[in-house]
C-alpha cells in the first residue's frame, strides 16, 4: 500500500479509496510491525534521555506544537496531547492544539483519571528544579500545574495506565513493571513475561489487565502476580474501552478489535500511519496520534478516520 498522508487517508478510507489489510499479523509481518513498534518507542526513550541532560545542562525547552506525541486523553469533551514540549489541548469543536499554561514537562506517561484530574511522568521542565525523572506526578486543574506524588528521582513511566485507584508503570530506564493499590503512593513490583511496551486496564475489575510485549500479547487477572499468553502473532498499542472490547493498533497503522478482552481479533481499519500514542473512550470512540503530532479520531471503532488535532 502507498505512503497516505493522514489528511488523505481520512478522506480516502470514507471515499472508500483505501482497501484494508488482511486481518491477521503472522510470520515476517509481524516481526516488522513489532520491529516499528519497539523502534518508534525506543526513539521516544532517547528523546527522553537527550530531554534529561538537557535539563540537567539548564538549557530552555523550544517547540512550536507537539511534534512529539506520547501520551493522549480526554477530560469532558476536550482532548490533551501530552508531548515532547508539555501538554496540549484542543477544545471541542477546534482542530488547533493549545498550549496548556506555561510548564514544559517531556510528558512520556500521560493518563487523564478523571475531571481536571491527570497523571504524567517523565523528565521537568528546565526551568524547575527537579530531577530528570520526575516519578509519578498528579494535576488536579487539567495540566496547568504539577505535584510529586511519588518516585520523585528515581522512575521514568513511559507507560502509564490507571482505573479507580489502581495504577500501572512501567519505567523506561529499568524496565520495571510497577503497580500502586492507593493512587500511587505506593508501588509494587510486578514479573511479567517479557518487556512491557504497552498495557490496558480493565475499569471493572481494575485488577485485570492485558500487555504487549515483545513476545506478543498477555493478560493477568490479579494485578500481575501471573500472566496467561494470548496471542504470540500479535503486538502494538492497546486500548481497553470497556467489557470485552479490546482495540490493538500495530506498528503499520492496522487498527484491530477485539470481542473477547484479546484472544481473537479482526482488523476494522487502519490510522495510515506509525501510531505514537492510542486511546479509546468508549467501544466507539478511538483516538490516534500519528508522526507529526497529528491526531485523528474514528467515532465508528475505527473503520474510518477523521482530524481531531493538528500542531
């Protein structure tokens, strides 16, 4: 398939220009999916580091929009970028991103968990004095200041999911995988099979959970203590709206759905795009981030496309 530029591909996918993949990532597919994957992510890291010793050298933070997308979330009906140059927002009814307030967090973990509430991790502002890992930090005004909360100095989320008071990290310098029963004062260490580079979270029980990693997919139903295999074919960024629905974006853009909380799936559609970060609100709703700070939204669980954000 031709490179589409995201404006396009939207406008294709409902012109009905654009015929979907196959629904199943095997055998060399997969591997180049997950190779994309894991190269975009770990690209995300070293932005991370180089932004860490940038901080530590004192030097200012400069970008014009969120080039650089991490981390997305919805709060009413405004959503929040959360970039490489703080966090982002576009207002219901605006396709231009917003600066929100003037601090300039690397926000490599990003979570909404409720109205005006936010988690985030990742490296400080250069303007703070604050360590290059900042921990787990919480705004209860919807971005426009930061609190520690916890790990202060000694964690980098770059995977970050919460439900209820339930919180799940994983930590990009050590690989840790990091759970908190209590908002995230305290943690506990957890084992998974593989290296964790993405993860979803049931709301009902927040208990259960599903990861990606680089032996494919695995749920848990205890918060982590063990983990069943579900899938070897298949990896990529996850999304858990709600009941049995579960959505997987691959490294190659193929959006795929769920019906059965990931054992099986089938492609529904395709972002036309390396995705950066990918949400759902509900079984309807998705949210996907693509190179260039460009966001797109499918209000039909991703059989087409529109704009939602530019930088």
């Amino acid at each position: 398939m031709t490179s589409v530029v995201p404006d396009q591909f939207a406008a294709d996918v409902r012109a009905g220009a654009v015929e979907p993949r196959p629904p199943a990532v095997r055998g060399s597919r997969l591997l180049v999916a997950l190779l994309v994957t894991l190269v975009a992510l770990v690209a995300g890291c070293g932005e991370g580091s180089e932004t860490a010793e940038r901080h530590g050298e004192g030097r200012a933070v400069v970008g014009g929009g969120p080039q650089h997308v991490h981390g997305l979330g919805v709060d009413a009906t405004d959503l929040y970028i959360a970039s490489h140059t703080g966090l982002w927002r576009a207002p219901a009814g605006e396709t231009k991103a917003q600066r929100v307030g003037d601090i300039r967090h690397d926000l490599m973990g990003f979570t909404v968990v409720g109205p005006d509430h936010f988690l985030a991790s990742g490296h400080p502002d250069a303007r703070q004095d604050l360590p290059p890992r900042m921990g787990l930090q919480r705004s209860t005004d919807a971005g426009r200041s930061w609190e520690t909360v916890s790990l202060l100095g000694e964690a980098d989320l770059h995977v970050l999911r919460a439900a209820g008071r339930r919180i799940y990290g994983v930590d990009s310098g050590t690989g840790t995988f990091l759970t908190s029963a209590d908002n995230g004062r305290t943690w506990q260490q957890r084992t998974p099979p593989a290296p964790v580079f993405d993860l979803a979270v049931a709301h009902d029980p927040s208990r259960r959970l599903v990861i990606a990693t680089e032996r494919g997919l695995f749920s848990s139903l205890d918060t982590g203590r063990t983990w069943r295999r579900l899938r070897d074919d298949l990896a990529g960024l996850l999304a858990w709206p709600g009941g049995e629905a579960l959505y997987l974006v691959d490294g190659q853009g193929a959006v795929m759905r769920s019906a059965d909380a990931g054992r099986t799936f089938r492609q529904v559609g395709e972002v036309g795009s390396q995705p950066q970060a990918f949400i759902a609100t509900s079984a309807r709703e998705l949210y996907a981030a693509v190179q260039g700070g460009v966001v797109l939204m499918s209000s039909d669980g991703g059989a087409s496309w529109r704009t939602r954000s530019t930088p």
